[in-house]
C-alpha cells in the first residue's frame, strides 16, 4: 500500500479527535497489491476497466482505508467498529491514490466512540470510495516506533507462463523419447504434443506403451511409435534418431537418467558436441525479480576449471536463446573473496578472466560471489561489493554438483520455485524429466528445448 512511514505511529484518544480532523495520504498502488487481492479473493487479477470494482478491487480500497485508520487516524489502538463504504471505480496499477478520514460530530461519545468520513480518490480527483467508519479509538495515548512491514511473497510464476507463452509461437519440436511406459512419462510429452511444443517419437515396446496409454485413458492414434525391446535399445534407438536428423531433441522416459545419458555420452554412437554436457536449472522463483538458472546440479560431479568453462557457455546459450542479451553469470563460492585455500574461489576468479579474454563469450561472468550477494542487492551493497553481476544473477553456476543440488532443492521446497531443466552440450538439448515434476515444470522443459533449437535454426545462440 502506498505510504511515506512517520519515525513512530501515535494513536490518538477520542478526547483528542475533534469533529472536522482530518488525516489524509496519498501514493502509488503498486501492481503486486492488485495480486495479494486477488490471492485473498480467490479471484484472478483483474487490472481495471471503466465501472465499478470488482471484490478484489473492492477488498484493496477498503485496505486503503483501514490503513489510515489503523496507522495515522487514530491510529495504533484503533478498533473498527463498522465500516460502510460505497465504491465508484477502481484504481490502476501505479496510479497514484489520495486516502482521507475527517472526524464528524456523531457517534456515541459516551461509550468511546468515534465517526470519521471517508474518502478515495485517484488521478485527477477521480472519485473512487466514500462512505463512513465508526471506530473506538485507545482509551489513552499509544506511541510506538515505526517498523518495516513484513514482507508479502505470492506464489505465482509468471516467467514460466511466458516462457510457455513463447514456445507456443514457435514450430513443434520433433523428439524422440526414450521409454515412456508408465503414465507419467507418456503423459508428459502427449500433453507438450497436445499444447503444440512437441512432436513426440515414442521409443520402446508398443505393448507397455499402449498399457500405459490406456491406464492414462489417452489414445495413440497419432502417435508415432518405434519398437524397442529394453530401456538400454530404447535410449539407443532414440538417440540414433537424433543423431540421424530425424529427431530435434531427447526425451527422458521411464528408464533411469544413467541409461539415458549413457547413450548420449557414447563415445561410438552418442551424441557428443565439442563441449562438456551440462544441465541447467530454469527457476520461476516468486521472491526474485527474473528467471533464476542453477548449473550444474545433475550431471558433473567436481568438475575442473575447463569443465566449468564449458558448463558456463553452456548455460550463457540457453539465456540467450530465451532472449536476454548478455546474461550475468555468478560463480558462487561460500566466499566472495579469492582464498587459495579454497579451490572454489580460484577457479572463479579465473572464470571471470577467461570471460574478460573472450574464452567464454555473450555473458558477463563475475566470481567468487557467495549466494546471499550473487541475488541480493543489499547483500552486494553492504559487503561493498562493485560488480555489475552482483545482486542481479541470471546464472548460479555452482563449485560442484552437491552445492548445485542442494542450491536447486532448496529453491524449490522452501522458496516456493516451480523449475523446468535441460542438458546441454550435446547435438540436441535432452529433456530430463522426472517423477516429482509437475505438469507445469513438465511443459516448460519441453518449451525450453523447443526455444533452443528454435534460436539455434535462427542462428542467435551457438552450441
């Protein structure tokens, strides 16, 4: 809510609320108090029109009002006795709003009670609510310091919405999985195949590709079906449709992820590229700003430096494919200065020069940056720390796979994230999908393979 917090909040007695009183502030409504109405409403957010206030724009102008009232007039120690207020319109995003309250000579004086008018208005003068409350102000004065609200975070996603969004434009992306033989690995890319993102080439025995079919209660009408007898000739057959260009891309079915990349990273018949393979982590984090990707959590346990460098260029392609012209990459380390002692910070350190050199390109790579200021602006602020990454991350690229994995599970069971991913490095992007994923991390897996190759064909991302 807009406000320009006093150092304290002081509530006044009815002694001192005198009929013709009056408390007024005014500010800008920021778009994210339209969201947590609409969460408290159970309504989508519905950003206005010409004519009246929805509830959830209803619930926002009566809080506009309440606020007043509880913080300046009267203020702390306040009680609401009843509120009616009549609405006219709504506001807009960022439109800048004037709350006021006037004490008026009714109400029972004699029990504590105290009448006030109220009034909304926005830009222009623009009338938006009036009505009346009837409070009971504190019996005596109430002075106390000022404090930082607490913070609101609302659980939505909508970078993933527009990744989503985005793929939807693009052309389907024929690929081949790999052993889709229960229902929720057949169910995933029927469901990118029915959103229009894929064109799936299902790879296995039609017999359990069928039973799974028909326990999901889908057809296989349309679909296209290689026979495979085993998990390993599944991975096999499918790789070798990608390697022979009849394939786009890699879908991780039902087998193990160890026989799946194994096919991949077959020296004789895999799909190997000129660098290292790398996962990459694509984060809708509610609480940050951005996409937040995490690499490499999945596939290299301790790589060396020029295994990192690879990891890294890897990661820079797919922030380009997906439209951010020079991502900013943080190497992170538990430490944001360099420390002999600790190898995690050396290889940062050297990282950041080989981006300088040219020997990683189309990013902007700086390190050691520990987790708190690699994401927090304040963080980098107060440890004094002048880079251009710092506080404003696209990339965490992590020291190791423990430190990447522990990065990316904690993002998502206790920051809220919802996440799609994707290995890199080899002739196609490969879709590792597993188990715990939800439809949506599901879809936006298969969108971002969909969006590389996509970019690849355009030649605005290498790899």
């Amino acid at each position: 809510m807009p406000t320009d917090a006093p150092d304290a909040l002081i509530g006044l007695t009815a002694a001192e609320l005198l009929p013709g009183r009056r408390a007024s502030r005014t500010g800008r409504v920021p778009p994210r108090a339209f969201d947590l109405a609409a969460a408290v409403t159970g309504l989508p957010p519905f950003y206005p029109l010409d004519g009246p206030p929805t509830a959830d724009e209803a619930l926002l102008l009566g809080a506009l009002v309440a606020e007043l009232a509880a913080q300046e007039l009267p203020g702390p120690g306040t009680v609401i006795l009843a509120s009616e207020l009549r609405m006219f319109g709504a506001p807009a995003p960022d439109e800048e709003v004037t709350t006021a309250l006037t004490v008026v000579p009714c109400g029972n004086r004699a029990a504590g009670e105290v009448a006030l008018e109220a009034a909304v208005s926005g830009a222009g003068g623009r009338e938006l609510a009036a009505g009346r409350l009837l409070v009971r102000p504190p019996r005596e004065r109430v002075t106390i310091p000022h404090t930082e609200r607490p913070a609101i975070v609302l659980q939505r996603h909508p970078h993933l919405a527009r990744l989503l969004a985005r793929a939807a434009e693009e052309e389907p992306l024929r690929t081949a999985v790999a052993w889709p033989c229960d229902r929720d690995s057949l169910l995933g890319p029927l469901e990118a195949a029915h959103r229009g993102f894929l064109r799936p080439v299902l790879v296995g025995p039609r017999s359990l590709i069928a039973a799974a079919a028909g326990a999901a209660g889908v057809d296989l009408d349309r679909a296209e079906l290689v026979e495979a007898d085993d998990p390993h000739a599944a991975a096999a057959a499918a790789a070798a449709l990608c390697r022979d260009g009849r394939a786009d891309a890699l879908m991780k079915g039902s087998l193990h992820t160890d026989e799946l990349m194994a096919a991949v990273v077959s020296r004789a018949n895999g799909l190997r590229g000129r660098r290292r393979i790398s996962h990459v982590f694509a984060f809708d984090v509610p609480a940050y700003p951005k996409p937040l990707f995490v690499t490499d959590a999945a596939i290299n346990i301790a790589p060396d430096l020029m295994a990192k460098a690879d990891i890294a260029q890897n990661a820079a392609d797919l922030v380009r494919a997906l439209g951010v012209l020079l991502p900013k990459i943080a190497v992170l380390a538990a430490v944001e200065t360099v420390n002999p002692a600790m190898p995690a910070t050396m290889d940062a350190a050297m990282l950041s020069k080989m981006a300088e050199r040219g020997q990683i390109t189309g990013a902007l790579v700086d390190g050691p940056l520990a987790f708190d200021n690699a994401v927090s602006r304040a963080a980098a602020k107060t440890k004094r720390i002048e880079s251009p990454v710092a506080g404003d991350a696209d990339v965490l690229l992590a020291p190791d796979l423990e430190a990447g994995n522990m990065v990316a599970k904690q993002l998502s069971y206790l920051a809220g994230a919802e996440s799609a991913g994707l290995v890199l490095g080899a002739q196609v992007p490969v879709i590792l999908t597993s188990r715990a994923d939800s439809v949506t991390a599901r879809l936006a897996s298969a969108a971002l393979a969909q969006l590389v190759v996509s970019a690849r064909r355009r030649g605005t991302a290498a790899g």
